[in-house]
C-alpha cells in the first residue's frame, strides 16, 4: 500500500529469508536502505542474508556500516568477530568479542576463552 514503508520491505525480507530466498532477501533489504539507510538493523540483515550467499566482502561491509551507524550494537560486534574468526583475522575477532562483551553480550567471553590468548 505505501512502497515507501521501509518496515515492510524489512519484513518481508526476514520472510525471504526464512524460504531461503537469500537474493529476494536482499534486494529488500536494499530497498529498505534507500528508503532509511540511517538504520543499522537493515545493514546487519542484509550481512546475514549475505553470509549465506558466502559474500563475505559484502557481509564485511554491511557490519561495518551497521556498527558505524550503531556503535553500541553489540550483536554486530559479535557476528563480525565470527567472521573475522572465519576469515583467519584472530585478532580482529578476539577485539570485536571484546567489545561486543563490553557491550553486553555475554555469550563473547566464551569465544574469547576459546580463541583468543
């Protein structure tokens, strides 16, 4: 009904999602961008739907874009470190597990004793 309520492309792109529709996801997600690019949750979706499609330079984008926009978001902290980990940037992770913890999510300090020395 009103092709400019970014809340709807956003919706119905977790929708996609959902159907593994990861490119139908996206190209919501992008349209929800143009129509708020402020809001950092579209940019974090649009990284995860990425991540299945194994666009990691993409995915990489989006949580730094997300995180710029958000630097309290601390889930996207969280999922850049585990890209990070899977990228073999140790150290990158193990900083960005940190401030997610430092943040509030506290599932990090787990992979901090795991990965990170």
């Amino acid at each position: 009904m009103d092709p400019k309520y970014s809340a709807a492309y956003y919706n119905r792109g977790l929708s996609k999602e959902k159907l593994d529709d990861f490119r139908g996801a996206i190209q919501d997600y992008n349209t929800a961008i143009k129509l708020d690019p402020k809001l950092s949750v579209f940019y974090f979706l649009r990284a995860h739907a990425k991540e299945k499609l194994y666009d990691y330079a993409g995915v990489m984008k989006d949580y730094n874009k997300a995180i710029e926009l958000d630097p309290k978001f601390n889930t996207a902290y969280y999922n850049r470190g585990l890209l990070k980990l899977l990228l073999r940037d140790i150290n990158g992770a193990c900083l960005d597990w940190s401030k997610a913890g430092e943040l509030g999510y506290k599932q990090a300090y787990e992979l901090i004793k795991q990965y990170c020395k």
